[in-house]
C-alpha cells in the first residue's frame, strides 16, 4: 500500500479547515493544516466575530440616547476608535491563539505558507511537498469589487476593522448582509453614512416584509439611503473621495466621503489553487463542485465551506466539516454518521435593528406548498415606550395549512439573531402552530407579549403592551391565479 505523509492534509485555516483537522485528529488520523493568513479564518479575524464585537460597540451610544427616558442624566461618554480596535486586537489574537492550541493539543501539524496541489495526493507548501491520502479544501472566500472608475479607493470588509481614521463619511456600497451591517455599524460608531445600493430593496433573498421592514427602520437611525443608483466614478479630491452617482432612470449627482466600502460580494478563494491542472470541477464563479460527502470531481479531494459557494456561514462550514470527518474516518464512538441538512438554517443580520431568519420566504412557501397562512405583527417595543426611541419590531410566521407546521419565522427587532435561534430547534423537530399556540410564553416579553401570542392572535387587531395596535394579518394562501401576484400581495403587508 502506497504511503503518504498524512492520512488527510487540509489547506485553509478557517472555520471549517479547523473544525475537519482537529476532528479527524481526534479520532486518531494523522493530519496537517496548512494556513497563509491568521488562524481561524474570515470569521475571527475579518469576519462574525470582530463585526458582532463592533456592534455591541455600536449599541451603546443608540442605549445612552435611550437612557434618558429611564432617568439617566448626563453627557453620553465618546467613542475612544483607537481602544476599541486595539481591545478587538488583543481579543482576536487571544482566538488565534486558542485555535492554534486546538489544533497542537490534537497532534495536528500546523504549516505555514500558501498551499496548492500538485496532484490528487500533494499539496505544495512554500517550495516543500506533502503527500496526503486525502486532501480538504477549505480556502473560504474573498471580497470582490467590479470595475468601476476608481477602484484603487475603495475598500472592503477586510480593511473595516482597522481604519485609520475613523471614518466621519462613510459610504457603503451593496445590498447584501454585509454591506447593511457595517452601514448600520458604523453609523452606530457615529459616522455619517450613505448607504448606496443598485437596486430598489436590500437584501435580495430575504422575505419580502423583512427587506422593507429593514431599510425603514435603518433609514430611521440616520443612514442615507441612496438606492436606484450605480457609482460612476470615484475621484481623490482635496476635500476626501467625490463619489460619482447616477439614478437608474437618469439624474446623477456626488457625494464626497472620507472612506468607500464596496460589499458587493465574495467569490470562491481558489486562486492559484492548482484545481484546473488536477482536473477539480469548478462552477462558472470558481465554487468547487461537490457531492453529498464534499467529495470534488477528484475521488481524493474533498471540500466545504464558502469555497463551494453554498449556504456561506460559520456554523455551516462546521455542519459540513463533521459530515467529512465521519465520511472519512467514520463516526464517533456510539455516534451515528452525521448527515448535513441546509433545511432551517436559522441566519442573523446584525443590522440595527437585528434581522433573524428561519425556513421559508412567504415567496418561496407560496411556491413550494399548496395553501399557506401568514401572520404578521409589526409593533413598539415595551422599551421602546420610555426610551424615546421610534424603533419598531417586526414578527413574522409562515405556516403550511396541510400539516398545521410553522415554515418560515421573521423577526426584524433587538436580539432578533438570539431569539430565532430558539425557534429553529423547534421548527427544524416540525412543531406546528398549534405548539406554538400552546406554548406559555414569558412575560413581560419584549414586546409586552411574546411571539407565540402575536401569532396566536391570528385575524384582526390586538392591542400591545404600549396600548397601540398590533396589526396581525392572517394571510389566506393565493389560488393559482394569485400565486403570480405574489410580491405585491406580500407588500400589502399592514
Ligand atoms: C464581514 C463578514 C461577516 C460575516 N459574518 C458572519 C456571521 O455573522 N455569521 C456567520 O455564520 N458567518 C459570517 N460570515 C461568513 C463566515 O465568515 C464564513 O462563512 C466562514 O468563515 C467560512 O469558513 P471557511 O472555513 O469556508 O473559510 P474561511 O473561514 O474563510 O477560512 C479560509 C482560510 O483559508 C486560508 N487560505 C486560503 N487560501 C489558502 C491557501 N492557498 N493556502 C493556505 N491557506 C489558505 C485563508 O487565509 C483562511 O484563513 C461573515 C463573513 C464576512 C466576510
């Protein structure tokens, strides 16, 4: 039989690189990880974890504003940027630091430098090279900024967390989740942001209610929003970057800002990677086809995460992980082999206010089964009825009338992210309304009562804590006929 340095050699570092390394270590296979950058990948150095630290951040000076109305007097304290970054340094570094011990406490051999194969079994590694009976890709992604006149001025995501200066005028161009969370973040911090976007809505992709929900609630916390419009150019000038904008039906206009932020997506990391010369299928975009074990086009090399362009989250290149882990190495000790599911993958923007997500878009439930209800509650938080804030919350369930299950949950509100998390455990073990209904909920919730009573409530109008209506609509599916209607039928939302 032939020998091989390492029974599985993994490139990339990050979140799901580490997870398959240390797991297969862990049940006793040889392995290396070979890493070019930090350890621990887009999430703890560029990614979820600095974001999520900046805008707990960026919570607090909405929460001074807040405070007055219950009795705190005085100056709201200002933001130190410098301690803030160097506090998300140390504290970054200090996850470094716990990965890399993760991975030696396993016996997996860290290898520093950039990795590319050579062929199905080697990988080469700074002029060095391994053989492997396995090979995992796990590269992750990177930003990607189109050709725009000017390109050389922008940032991305990646440059966020260690500007200097700080920002005053930020632009932030994209719709998507990450561009809507640093709009919301570093307006937050307390720079002015305009937040241009190519399209009518934010977040393609997301329920209908939400992305109309969002942009008026973070238009409320002073973003400005310029939407409809494309970026034409962008030029240093004496007074910072004059930015060059045209309306999609015509009228143009610039506006100057200290810092551009393009998000205006990611692409697969495989870039020098040596696929095409080892025959690995790649999608159009360089995503890394795989087949339910992430086994690529070549039987010895695997990959996962945001390198195959699916569900792009953290806790989904670690689901993928295991499912490699067990593929190759077989389960844990009385484990069953684990199975990936991209069914009720609950996702969380960190937007102000939060979104949380769950199951199905009212969209897509209307096209996948054959009669739906719709509830629907949009309402001021108790704590909104002291704090001064204009801030509303936004509940939304989606149930299949065949089965009586709640298929789809959107909330756009504080700590929307936590609280969907919940809901997925019990949407994904197929709890129905009626459940839902006969859950006794705490109280006083953050609404003045919880999600299960807004959706108890069903047709027609209840009062909220705070005495205003909460508007519930108990949305019948559409007939056939209907069903083409259905993005205005959802804009109707009350
Ligand atoms: C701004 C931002 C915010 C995000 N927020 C969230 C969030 O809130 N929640 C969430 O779930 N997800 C979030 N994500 C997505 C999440 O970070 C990714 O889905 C996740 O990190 C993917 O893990 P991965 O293992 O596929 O790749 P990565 O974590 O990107 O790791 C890939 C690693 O491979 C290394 N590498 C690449 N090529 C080579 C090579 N040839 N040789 C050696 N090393 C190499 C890279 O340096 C990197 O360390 C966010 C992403 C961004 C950019």
């Amino acid at each position: 039989m032939k020998h091989f340095d390492f029974d599985l050699f993994v490139i990339g570092g990050g979140s799901g690189g580490v997870r398959a390394a240390r797991m297969s270590a862990q049940r006793g296979a040889r392995v290396a990880v070979a890493e070019v950058a930090a350890m621990g990948g887009t999430c703890v150095n560029v990614g979820c974890i600095p974001k999520k630290l900046y805008s707990y951040a960026a919570h607090y000076a909405e929460s001074f504003e807040e405070s007055h109305g219950f009795g705190w007097i005085g100056e709201a304290p200002r933001l130190d940027w410098n301690l803030l970054k160097a506090n998300r340094a140390r504290e970054i570094s200090r996850l470094n630091g716990i990965y890399i011990g993760l991975l030696e406490n396993t016996g997996v051999q860290i290898i520093r430098g950039w990795a590319c194969l050579r062929d199905a079994h080697t990988v080469e590694v700074e002029g060095r090279q391994y053989t492997a009976k396995s090979i995992l890709i796990a590269t992750g992604g990177t930003p990607t900024v189109p050709a725009v006149a000017g390109r050389e001025h922008v940032v991305t995501s990646d440059s966020m967390f260690d500007l200097d200066p700080f920002p005053k005028r930020l632009m932030v161009v994209g719709g998507g989740y990450i561009a809507c969370e640093f709009a919301s973040i570093f307006r937050g911090l307390g720079a002015e942001v305009t937040h241009v976007h190519r399209n009518e809505k934010l977040l393609t992709g997301f329920d209908e209610d939400v992305r109309r929900f969002i942009a008026t609630e973070m238009a409320k916390t002073g973003i400005d929003q310029q939407f409809m419009r494309e970026v034409q150019a962008i030029t240093r000038t004496a007074g910072g970057l004059q930015v060059d904008l045209k309306h999609k039906h015509g009228d143009a206009h610039s506006v100057t800002v200290d810092t551009v932020l393009y998000a205006t997506g990611r692409v697969p990391n495989v870039n020098g990677l040596g696929l095409e010369a080892v025959g690995v299928s790649v999608s159009a975009s360089g995503a890394i086809h795989v087949n339910a074990h992430y086994q690529s086009s070549v039987p010895s090399i695997y990959a996962l995460g945001d390198v195959t362009a699916r569900l792009q989250l953290t806790p989904v290149a670690l689901g993928e992980a295991m499912v490699v882990v067990d593929h190759l190495f077989g389960p844990a000790a009385g484990k069953k082999r684990r199975q990936m599911s991209y069914d009720f993958v609950p996702t969380a923007v960190f937007t102000h206010p939060n979104i949380g997500t769950v199951g199905f878009t009212e969209l897509e439930a209307h096209k996948t089964f054959e009669h739906i209800t719709v509830y629907c509650a949009d309402f001021k938080a108790l704590k909104h009825t002291l704090s001064g804030s204009t801030e509303r919350t936004l509940m939304k369930l989606i149930v299949d009338d065949a089965s009586d299950r709640v298929v789809g949950l959107h909330m756009v509100g504080p700590d929307a992210g936590e609280i969907v998390q919940g809901f997925a455990v019990a949407m994904k073990a197929g709890a129905t309304k009626e459940i839902f209904d006969s859950t006794i909920g705490i109280h006083p919730p953050h609404g003045g009562r919880g999600i299960c009573d807004h959706a108890r409530a069903g047709q027609g109008r209840r009062r909220s804590a705070d005495g205003e209506d909460v508007h519930l609509k108990h949305r019948p599916a559409p007939t056939a006929g209907q069903r083409q209607h259905a993005v205005a039928h959802s804009l109707s939302f009350v």
